[in-house]
C-alpha cells in the first residue's frame, strides 16, 4: 500500500496528490510553469506552503547547487 495516492481528475493541468493523513500537494501546471501547492489536512488558513518552478528555470538546465553550501551539496 502506498503512502501516497494521485486523486483521479480531468482537469490534465492539475494534479493532486493524496499525503495520507498530513494533507494534499497540488502540481497545476501554467504557461509559465508549474506551481506547487502544498495543504495540511485540518488547517483552516489554507495553504501552508507554495512555490513555482518556470519553465525558463527548467529549461535552461540552471543548476540550482551553486546556491547551497559545499556541505549541503554533499548531504544530497
């Protein structure tokens, strides 16, 4: 049994994915690039985390370790 569960959609530009008892993240995608949704089952205020991911970002191949740290490049 999986910890993890996508909810079935039509929607072919949202994807939704059950976290168990934790909550739900969300994968809509845009013409600019896919936005991550992240919500806590039970928390009224909503989304407790998001970010986008451009397609610019990923389609230049930036190599997104030049910003952490020697150490943290290596704990990866």
């Amino acid at each position: 049994m999986s910890y993890f569960k996508i909810v079935p959609s039509n929607d072919e530009d949202r994807i939704e994915v059950d976290c168990g008892r934790n909550g739900h993240l969300f994968l809509i995608h845009t013409n600019e690039g896919v936005i991550v949704d992240i919500y806590a089952n039970g928390n009224d205020d909503g989304v407790v985390a998001t970010m986008c991911v451009w397609d610019e970002d990923m389609n230049n191949e930036v190599d997104f370790t030049d910003d952490l740290s020697e150490e943290e490049q290596h704990n990866n």
